[in-house]
C-alpha cells in the first residue's frame, strides 16, 4: 500500500497499480499471473507486463507501474 492505494510486486521488479483496494489488486495479480502462464513461448515476461499495463488505459484504468532501480538501469 503507498499513499492510500494498492500495487502489487511481479518477480521482474515491477510494481503494478495503483488499484483503490487490496481486493482489486489481489484480482489483477491473479489475471497478470494467468497472462505470463498463458503467453506464448516466444513472449518475455516484461512484454506481457507491458502488454497488461498498456490495455489498462485502453479500459479506462490508466496504471503507472513503477520499476526497481536494476530495470530503469537494464534500459539505460
């Protein structure tokens, strides 16, 4: 939780959010785990992420992910 709102963690360092409720994020957690089980084997894991946050804003829900400190490194 940070400041009111909820995120939650993926093991590729990115937080996800914010949702106005643990509820909602837990949900949203459970659908991003069944999109990377489900993606095909050419797929990366930051790709499905990207992929999930991106038809966020196109279901009116815009989502700002925030990448741990290697990511933002990784990209640089």
């Amino acid at each position: 939780m940070s400041d009111e709102t909820w995120f939650f963690h993926t093991r590729e360092g990115v937080d996800v959010g914010p949702y106005p409720s643990q509820f909602e994020a837990e949900i949203e957690a459970g659908l991003l785990k069944e999109l990377l089980r489900e993606a095909s084997p050419g797929a990366t894991c930051m790709g499905v992420i990207r992929e999930f946050v991106l038809d966020s804003y196109a279901m009116g829900r815009p989502l700002t992910p925030n990448f741990s400190e290697a990511l933002k490194d990784e990209a640089r």
